[in-house]
C-alpha cells in the first residue's frame, strides 16, 4: 500500500485499492440487497484474518493518535466485542478507543443514535469525538454526528448503508417493505435539509455481500473521502487495509485545525 492511498481526494472521489483515485459520477443508485454470488463470496471471510497476520508489520507504521475518544459501533446484530481486535490495535496507536457503551447493536437506530447523542450534549466541556462505524453501526454514527456535529470531530464508515438504511441490504426482509420506504424517505429528507458537517470517510468494497455497495457512497456530506478496499462485508473489521484507512482518516486534521 503507497502514500498515494492516504492522500485526502475532493469530495466526490474514491481511492480505488486506496492507490489510485476515479470518479464516483456515473455510479448508480443501489437496487436492492447484493445478488446472490455476492452473498456466495461471504464465505471468504475467514481469509481477512491471514491477510491481517501478514500485514501486521506494516500496520505497525501507521500514524499515531494524539489520546482522542474514539468511539466503535458494531454492525447490525453484533456484539461491543465485534471489533475487539482493531480497538486494541488503535489504543496501541495513542488512540482512546471504547465500544460504545450501548451493547449489541439491535437495528434501532434513530432510538440509538439519539441515545449516544444525549451522552456527548452531557459533556460540553470535552474534545470532539471520532465515530467509526461498522456497517449499520456507521449509518448510527451518521445521525449522532448530524444531531450533535460539534461534539463529533468525524465520522468514519466501512460497509455503512447511508442511502435507504436497511432497504439495500440482506437485513430488508427483516425491516419489512413498509420501514424500509419510511427509513430511506427519512434518509432522503435529512441528507437533503441537514446534510453532515463533519469530515466523513466511507470505506466500501465492491465485494460486499451483505450490502449493495452503491448504497454505501455518501452523495450529501459536505466533506467525505471515499476509501475502496476489496473486502468482503463480513470481512471488513479484519481488512488490513480497512485498519490503516481509519488510522489515516483520524490521523487527518479537521480544516479547521490547520493553520
């Protein structure tokens, strides 16, 4: 992996294997959950963990935290000891990464959202946080970042359905059609009247079988790099490169932090 994958592209532009840089116009709305062969290609997920074994000399130089609160939201069903490894791995970068405090992710997430919300608007007095979430749980870290954005220095997504929640994605059955209209129209109307103020990076994977990768490109914050790795879904909190794009992205100062 190069430096020219850490670099920060414009809005609207996507680190294609987090080496080069494409545009993102001509992709299309998502239609619906991955087809099938997708979902097939999930069973590959046990291989993210060699992947990871053989990059951790390299993740080992990945920038430093400065001790900020990072908070981890796990995906849709999965429990605050989802991402156990990659928490360890940021605090051993300086970083104070938590789970988030608020267990197994159950799918509620405008309760949830508000919820988290209602922790940070409790403690004005300390440093904006970083939220990094993993699918469903990125989609959360969104609507906490819209309702208390100066309490949020960024939010970080990977296989995060910001377009239409669970609409897209193997989840929807779940949902039932008429929660999914209700979901993707309130998407729809806070993304257009309130879009996201804080640096947002979207990490996706063409790959994925749980969510129609299209559904993951955030086409209304302000400010996003999109970051594209070539994992699986089920993958993605072991994708070395998934690990080192975060490290990046909280690495990355906020514009208005720089002289």
């Amino acid at each position: 992996m190069g430096r020219e994958g850490l670099r920060r592209p414009g809005p609207g532009r996507v680190n294609t294997g987090m080496t080069a840089t494409s545009d993102l116009s001509s992709v299309g709305e998502p239609q619906g959950p991955p087809p099938r062969r997708l979902r097939v290609g999930e069973a590959r997920t046990p291989l993210q963990l060699l992947r990871l074994v053989a990059a951790t000399p390299s993740l080992r130089h990945a920038p430093r935290g400065d001790g900020g609160l990072v908070l981890d939201l796990p995906g849709w069903k999965a429990p605050e000891s989802s991402n156990l490894l990659m928490r360890t791995w940021l605090r051993r970068l300086g970083h104070d990464a938590r789970p988030w405090g608020l267990g197994t992710n159950r799918g509620t997430v405008e309760q949830d959202a508000e919820r988290l919300a209602d922790r940070l608007r409790a403690t004005p007095d300390q440093a904006p946080v970083a939220l990094v979430g993993w699918s469903l749980g990125g989609t959360i870290a969104r609507e906490v970042a819209r309702a208390v954005p100066d309490r949020v220095s960024r939010v970080i997504t990977y296989g995060s359905p910001v377009v239409g929640g669970p609409t897209h994605t193997l989840g929807a059955g779940a949902f039932g059609p008429e929660e999914c209209a209700r979901i993707t129209e309130l998407a729809r109307r806070l993304d257009a009247e309130e879009p996201l103020r804080v640096p947002v990076t979207a990490i996706y994977t063409r790959r994925d079988g749980v969510v129609d990768w299209r559904a993951c490109i955030d086409r209304s914050a302000a400010d996003v790099t999109h970051v594209e790795v070539r994992s699986t879904h089920l993958g993605l909190g072991l994708d070395p490169d998934v690990w080192a794009a975060i490290a990046a992205a909280l690495a990355t100062p906020r514009p208005e932090d720089v002289p």
